[in-house]
C-alpha cells in the first residue's frame, strides 16, 4: 500500500520539466533543420521574435494570472531600446572633466562612431541597469495609483502613457524623432559572447535570445508555482476575497507589474543592441495591441503556450507573410478570440462547436417545430 506522504514517482517530478526539456531541444533542431534547408538566414527573424516573445511573457503573467491588462507594454520596451540607445551613442566629450570619476569607474568609455569620430559614451552595461530603472521608476508611477483600483484603470492609464511616450519620441530631436536611432553599439555580455545582429554572430545571438527567453520563462514558471504565483490566481479569481483572505493584493499586483514591465524594459535594450538602432514605431499603440492579442492567443494562463504563439505569429510577421494587413491580422485575432474565447485560451475545437451551435439549435427547432 502507498502511504499519501511517499515521494512521488519519478514521472510526476519529471513531468513539470518536460516544456523546458521540449523548448531547449526544439531550439538547435529547428536550427539545424534550417541549416539543411538553406534558409539559415532566417535566424535573424527568430532571434527577433525571441526578444518579443519575452515583452509578451511577460504580459501574460501579469494578465493571465494578476488579472490586469496593460496597453502600455509597447511604450515600456520603447524607453529600455531607447535609453540604452541614447546613452551608448550620445557623446559626452564636452563633459569629459566632470565625468571624469565615470570614466574612472569604466561606465564611460571612449569608442568610434559610424563616421570613425572619437566618442564618449556610457558603456551598454551601465546603459542597461539605467534602462531598467527608468522602466520600473514609469510603472511604479502609473501603476501606484492605477493598481489600487478596480476594473479597467490599468489598461486605460497604460494606454494613455503608451500614446505619450510614443509623441515624445517622434517630436523630440534628442531621440531622433521619426528616424529614431542607429549607430547603437555591440553588447558584449561575456567575453566572447557578444549580443550583435552582424551576419557572422548570427548563430551565437539566436541561441543567446532563446536561452535567455528560456531563462525568463523559467523563472517566471517558478513564481507561478510559488506562495507569490498561489496570491497572484487569488486575486484573478476574486480580488474582494483575496482581500478578505489578508492578501495585499495592491502590493502583489504592483510587484508583478514592474517584473513585466522590467521584462519589457530588457526585451527592448537586447532588441536595440541586435538590430543597431530603434524607432519609434516599436512604442505605438499598435504594438501594445498586437502584444495582448498574443498573450490572449496564447491562454494568457499558460506561458509556454503563449511563448509559442508569440514566437510563431511574430516571426511570420517579421518575414513579411501577412503584408500590407500585418496589423490588421493581430486586430482581427483580438476580435476573434474576444468572440470567441473570452478566457483567451486557443481551443479550435471549442470555437468550432461555438461557431456551430447556432446552426445545431436552428436545426433541432424545425425538427421539433
């Protein structure tokens, strides 16, 4: 007889890992699959579906499981692409003597430009933990008031910050305006690992985006499964009795707001340093749009599942497959699944006998008549 306090089986542990063993086998096949097809080439496009992929995983934590959506996750991956763009391309020679003790510290570095001119610039380490913190400082600002309401404030706040961050960015000189930025530097991570979109590092910064996406999903599957993952159904499922049940569901839900904006943030400074440069379309609205329709087409609740179809759906994208309706086929996604999967949960079966059951009752009404 087994006793209820018996370990589990090796099955039942090994089971959760299964997704992560799946991802981390899937990503060289798929490599080597290319390889043999002569359409290496695309890895340029999945590394960049990848980096997008992390903006919308973590979307879908905060909505599939915090219950809050924002429309704003566009404007947050703008502000870490761009921040880190501006620091490590905008040269500081002039105030070379006051920023000596910065130099002193290697966060300035000295560095060629695209014209081959001698600039000082912050180096894209420093360029990121500042982007991240300017990323977290703009989400604890709007969801400090917004997460301590109910309904939709979030989404209507972040929407509203999204098209403002978004005008910034277009009628400001300093960024570039609509041209954006270019000239953005190499990352070198480690020595030897370097986050460059050079035709020569295209195999190494593929398998750089996806462990780091790997990493990410990782960790947030952990919180998930956590004491913290448990608050964060409490309060999808009914903040009113989450609140009764002693949850401080202001602070889980600001708490898991900045993670995804953070995540959004890193997304935007490893997509930067990748392509060389951003503009300012990566902060419109139709951005923040097409990411809620992936986390939604996804389930929103599952995150590997969202990885997927963000991966899938964005690389198609990025090859040009939709055309001149590329937006239009992320608008008519939302619509379909608000229709019909209001769970935002990809079920063609479901859909299918939802489309049908109209026809069915219609049928068995004339039968009866």
């Amino acid at each position: 007889m087994t006793s209820p306090y018996d370990k589990p089986a090796w099955p039942n542990r090994i089971r959760p890992l299964l997704p992560a063993i799946g991802f981390a086998v899937s990503v060289p096949a798929l490599h080597f699959m290319m390889r043999a097809a002569g359409t290496e080439y695309c890895l340029t496009q999945l590394t960049m579906a990848a980096y997008y992929a992390i903006v919308v995983t973590g979307l879908a934590l905060l909505m599939g499981y915090a219950g809050q959506v924002s429309m704003g996750h566009g404007a947050f991956f703008a502000l870490g692409g761009y921040t880190t763009a501006v620091l490590t391309t905008h040269d500081f020679s002039k105030w070379q003597a006051q920023l000596g003790w910065l130099r002193d510290a290697h966060i300035l570095v000295s560095r060629q430009d695209l014209y081959g001119a001698q600039i000082l610039t912050v180096t894209p380490w420093a360029a990121c933990f500042t982007a991240l913190g300017v990323a977290m400082v703009a989400a604890c600002l709007i969801g400090y008031p917004a997460l301590r309401l109910r309904g939709h404030y979030l989404a209507m706040a972040t929407l509203g910050f999204g098209l403002i961050v978004a005008k910034l960015l277009v009628g400001s000189s300093f960024t570039g305006a609509a041209d954006g930025i270019n000239g953005v530097p190499e990352w070198q991570l480690l020595p030897g690992l370097v986050v460059s979109g050079k035709s020569a590092r295209r195999v190494e910064n593929y398998y750089l985006a996806f462990a780091l996406l790997l990493v990410v999903l990782v960790l947030l599957r952990n919180t998930v499964s956590s004491r913290v993952g448990r608050a964060l159904k409490a309060i999808h499922d009914g903040e009113k009795a989450a609140d009764a049940m002693g949850i401080d569901t202001a602070a889980y839900k600001l708490k898991v707001f900045l993670l995804s904006a953070a995540l959004a943030a890193a997304a935007g400074v490893c997509f930067t340093h990748y392509t060389a440069g951003i503009g300012p379309s990566e902060a419109g609205a139709l951005k923040s749009i097409r990411y809620v329709a992936l986390a939604a087409a996804g389930g929103m609740a599952n995150l590997w599942r969202v990885t997927i179809v963000s991966i899938v759906l964005n690389y198609c994208s990025l090859r040009g497959w939709f055309g001149s309706y590329d937006n239009a086929v992320f608008g008519a996604l939302l619509i379909l699944i608000i229709s019909l999967a209001p769970d935002g949960t990809l079920r063609p079966i479901g859909w299918l006998r939802r489309l049908a059951r109209p026809w069915f009752t219609r049928s068995s009404n004339h039968g009866t008549a």
